[in-house]
C-alpha cells in the first residue's frame, strides 16, 4: 500500500509560480513512478507530469501543454514528489493530483495508477 499527501496549492495570478509537493508513505517499490494529474471542472482528468526512476537515473515526461513551465521532481530520502509550475496561465486551473505506481509503462495513463492522493486545487487569476 502507498498513501500519497498533496499540498502546495493555492491561488495565484497568472505568470506566477506555485510548487506543489507529494509524499509518499508505503512501500516504495509500488511508487516506482511517480505522476501528476489534473481536473478541470466539466473536463476529463489529464497528464500534467511522470518521474520514472531508473538505474541510469530518473526519466521525466510532460504533457505538451506544461513543456518548459512545469518541472517534476523527486526527492528519494524524504520519497517527496514536487511540481514546480511556473509561468502559470489561467487555462491550468484544475484539481491536481499526484498518482504512483510500479510500472514505468503507460506513464500519461491515469488508468496505469493504482494510488491516489486527494489532490490539491490550483487557481489561476487572469
């Protein structure tokens, strides 16, 4: 079992910043891959972001949309996850979610994440 915490959300202008975190408590191995999701009211939930760890070092993805604003992260010792969204624009309003799982396959499928957290909403003022 692994249990995901999110914080770090909140309310910003746009062309702000916003650093969400993740920790993870449970069994290591089932957080292999680490994911950030999204929400917005009336839409279906979408890829934000994917750490993957691997013995040649950890491999990042990212959804077209945050290429060059959002940077994932991870913290192994303190098994933490964070999202470091910059040049933030109203259109990134939405729940987000941190998602963990084993497998590095699938990484942008939300179906692939067999742990949630509660997520934590981000709001974005034009």
């Amino acid at each position: 079992q692994v249990q995901l915490g999110e914080s770090g959300g909140g309310l910003v202008q746009a062309g702000g910043s916003l650093r969400l975190s993740c920790a993870a408590s449970g069994r290591s191995v089932s957080s292999n891959v680490m994911g950030w999701f999204r929400q917005a009211p009336g839409k279906e939930r979408e890829f934000v972001a994917a750490i993957a760890w691997s013995w040649s070092g950890p491999n990042t993805y990212y959804a077209d949309s945050v290429k060059g604003r959002f940077t994932i992260s991870r913290d192994n010792a303190k098994n933490t996850v964070y999202l470091q969204m910059n040049s933030l624009k109203p259109e990134d309003t939405a729940l987000y979610y941190c998602a963990a799982k084993s497998s590095s396959a699938a990484v942008t499928t939300s179906s692939t994440y067999g742990y949630w957290g509660q997520g934590t909403q981000v709001t974005v003022s034009s």
